[in-house]
C-alpha cells in the first residue's frame, strides 16, 4: 500500500496504525502486569483504617510517623505514603536517603525523617531535598551544616539517635552530653535539633525485660539534654511493639511500621480495628492426575499416598513465596486449604486439589489473604518458613505486579 506524503507528517496506513496501536496496548499490559495472573491487591482502605486505629489508641498529643520503609514494606511506597498522610500521619520514615527522593520526586511534601543515617555525600541531597535526617555523630553534624551553608537554606531540623540498648546506631547516653555541647556551638549552626529518638529491641519478645531499662535510659538522656538548654519538640520511641505495649514510651509521637499494613510479630500484638493490606492470589496453570506412589517436585520430598490431582501455580520463591515454606503451607481454593506439595521451585508451585474435584485450570489461588470465611496472613506464612512477618511482605518481589 503507498503512503500518502502531506506537508506536515506521513499519514500511516490504516493496517500499520492498528498494529502500532496492539503493539502498545501489549506493552503496557506487559508492563503492568496484567499478562500473568499472579497479583499482590493492596487494600488502601486497610491502610487508612490502621492508621486511624493506631492515632486513636495513642491519643490527639501523641503524632504517628507512618513507616514506608523497602517500598512500603512491600506495598508500594509512593501509593502507601499518600494514603497513609490523607489519614492523618504527621509525618513519614524512610531507611535510605534515596528513598526519601522517590517520595519527594512524587510530590509528597510532608516531612520525610531518614532513619538509616548519613552517607557522606549525601548531605546535599538531604537539604536540597527537605528531608530530616537521623544523625548520631559529629561527622553526621559538620557535613550537614555545611551542606545548609552552601545552599543558603533555613536550618535544617534533625533528629538525634540515642542507642539505649539496640547496639545498632545512636550515641551513647555516656556521650549525650559532649555531643550536646558541640551541637550547641557555632560549627551546628545549620541545624536546630527538633528530635530525640531511640529504638526498643524487644518491645516485640513475649517476655520483655529489656524495654523498662532503654526507657530509663531514655529519659535521663532527656534530662540531660534539658539541662543544657535542648527541649526537642519531638520524643519518639515506641515502633509497633512498643506502641501497643508501653503506653508510657509514647511520648510526642509513635513510629509503626509493621501494624500499619495489618500484621505484628503475634496477633496479640494487634490493636482492635487492625486488618491486613495486602492480599496475593494466582490462578491455576495446569491439573494433573497422577497415581499414588508420584513422587513430587525437587529432590522429591513428597511423594503421594494416593491417586492425587495436582495443581500448579505460577508462583515461586523468585516472587517472594519462600521455598522454605516447601510441604507446610496452604493456599485457598474455592474457600478451602489446600497443602502445598514437594519443594516451592522458583516460578511454579505444586498443590493437593484431589479434595476438590471440581476444581480446574484458572481456578483462583489465594496465597495470602482471604476467600470465603478462609483467610490466610503474612503470621502463617512466617510460622511455615521459619521467619517473621517483616520478611513476608517485604520480600513479595517486583515481579509481583501491585494492585492498588
């Protein structure tokens, strides 16, 4: 077919431009997951209600900074920060100066604290970007207060790190006062400290001895910087844990993290009105029939007691279902459990559908989350693999497609 030259553009065949069209309709479906069946559904509405039942446990003094470290632990950091700050969050947390910038290149402009710290390098970024950073050093104090004078800026609030126990990060509560000192001297001029922060490492342990001693700690660290003049307008403490379980560390403000996408180390670590976020489901790719004796998958861990069919879901550890989950986890189907069978391979699990013979290929698959009255949390997930609720969410992989 010729082409039609006019004096501004060549004008494409009809044929051509359908087929330009299918093939970007094909890309962005690619692109956005829509071509495998398998999903992570994040619930946004969960998410707004975690918050609000978190901010009113905590009371109208106490703030709630909302966690949105590793994407949202899983959830997707950009939509989860939206949510949770249209809910009433005072503020958010990041880990990495990097994914304070994806925030802020999102347009999401409340305060953004960056809890891992300063690489050097970094402190241009941190002020030209707004974002407050964690800091625990003299080092962290000089590059910052540069940084500010270079780019003529208003001074930059940070937050003070105390290390009362956790053995991470922070300064000693024996080195408070010299830090102190040296903040308040003309080098610091840059910053003004509007926070003090530490972090309970076992506010989460079923028998918690070690919390009642960090907020001792804490709060002499409070007195000694009072005494030298500091009265930071935020003290913070409390992360999911702690914000359930000592309603005396809630101070100014509480940093929950894991809570807000509806989960906990243990349900009793669950306040009323918590509900998890995020839901993963599939479809059934093939059913095999198969007599007893089959053995099963990888190594052949499983081998079956009788004549079985077999269910295979495009799902594996490369999606963040974790293989050592092999032989103990279920998945729903058509409301009922179903046991995994032989070992999780990288892009396909094996499941027991001999139960429900009526089931075939395309069946619905929840992998977490709910169908009918069944329901499945990133809890059991942990328990099957060995491992806490955090590696769950956060380890559902990109190839995972989100929707929100």
């Amino acid at each position: 077919m010729r082409r039609v030259l006019s004096s501004r553009r060549m004008v494409e065949p009809a044929n051509d431009r359908r087929t330009h069209t299918r093939r970007v309709g094909e890309r962005r479906r690619a692109q956005s997951g829509q071509l495998r069946p398998t999903y992570a559904a994040i619930d946004h509405q969960a998410l707004a209600n975690n918050l609000r039942a978190i901010a009113k446990h905590v009371g109208s003094n106490t703030r709630v900074l909302a966690v949105v470290k590793a994407n949202g632990y899983g959830h997707g950091a950009v939509e989860v920060a939206r949510t949770f700050v249209d809910a009433g969050a005072w503020g958010l947390a990041v880990s990495l100066v990097e994914e304070g910038v994806e925030l802020r290149e999102a347009g999401v402009h409340t305060p953004i604290l960056v809890l891992g710290g300063l690489p050097p390098g970094a402190e241009d970024v941190v002020v030209h970007r707004g974002l407050t950073p964690v800091v625990w050093t003299r080092e962290h104090l000089k590059l910052l207060s540069a940084a500010v004078f270079r780019a003529g800026a208003p001074r930059l609030p940070i937050h003070i790190m105390i290390d009362t126990g956790m053995s991470r990060v922070g300064v000693l509560p024996t080195k408070v006062a010299e830090l102190a000192d040296w903040l308040g001297r003309h080098e610091a001029r840059g910053v003004h400290l509007e926070g003090v922060m530490t972090h309970f490492a076992c506010a989460d342990e079923v028998d918690d001895s070690v919390s009642p001693g960090q907020l001792q700690l804490f709060n002499d660290v409070l007195d000694t910087l009072a005494a030298r003049g500091f009265q930071p307008q935020l003290r913070h403490a409390c992360n999911s844990a702690g914000t359930v379980r000592l309603p005396g560390a809630h101070f100014d403000m509480v940093r929950p993290g894991l809570m807000l996408y509806g989960t906990a180390a243990r349900r009793e670590l669950l306040l009323p009105g918590i509900h998890p976020a995020m839901g993963v489901h599939s479809r059934v790719l093939s059913v095999r029939e198969v007599p007893a004796g089959t053995k099963v998958s990888y190594g052949h861990r499983t081998t079956l007691t009788r004549p079985s069919r077999i269910g295979v879901v495009p799902v594996g550890y490369a999606d963040g279902y974790p293989r050592r989950m092999s032989t103990q986890a279920h998945v729903l189907v058509r409301g009922h459990r179903c046991k995994v069978l032989g070992n999780i391979t990288m892009d396909m699990t094996m499941i027991d559908l001999t139960d429900l013979p009526g089931a075939r290929e395309g069946e619905r698959v929840t992998l977490m989350g709910s169908q009918g009255r069944q329901r499945l949390e990133a809890i059991d997930l942990a328990n099957w693999a060995g491992v806490i609720p955090y590696e769950i969410l956060c380890g559902i992989s990109k190839r995972v497609p989100r929707r929100h």
